[in-house]
C-alpha cells in the first residue's frame, strides 16, 4: 500500500503536478484519517474533524481528552 502511495506522490513531483508541501499535507491527512478510522481501538486521546471557515473548511486535530470509563466512574 505504502509502495503505490509512494509511486503515486513521486511521479506527481516529477511531473510538476503538485508541489512538495501538498504531497506532505496530502500524506499527513491520510496517516491522520487512517488512525482516526481503522487505528483509535477505543482510544479517545486523538480525533479529527472537519470545521467550516469563511471561504471553505479547515481540519482540526485534538488530542488528549478523558478516558471514557474514567468519568462513568466518578
């Protein structure tokens, strides 16, 4: 998997399709989304979501937050 993204980032570089800086977001918003999906396994320490702004939308990360089973206790 990484090996196709990898061929993928590569060859748009070199044919002046991207810049380096969007390859680099574009992979840190797939590793992101990936833990927040498929990696979390009842962990609430990380989260990401979508936010509106003016003009568009942004991605906002969190992390920390409270232990679920921690505040059911109290």
């Amino acid at each position: 998997m990484f090996t196709v993204a990898m061929y993928v980032a590569t060859s748009r570089l070199y044919d002046n399709r991207h810049f380096l800086s969007d390859v680099i977001f574009g992979s840190a918003l797939g590793i992101a989304s990936g833990w927040t999906v498929v990696g979390r396994h009842g962990r609430d320490s990380f989260a990401m979501m979508p936010a509106p702004v003016r003009g568009g939308a942004m991605v906002v990360f969190t992390a920390g937050g409270m232990n679920r089973r921690r505040l059911l206790q109290d």
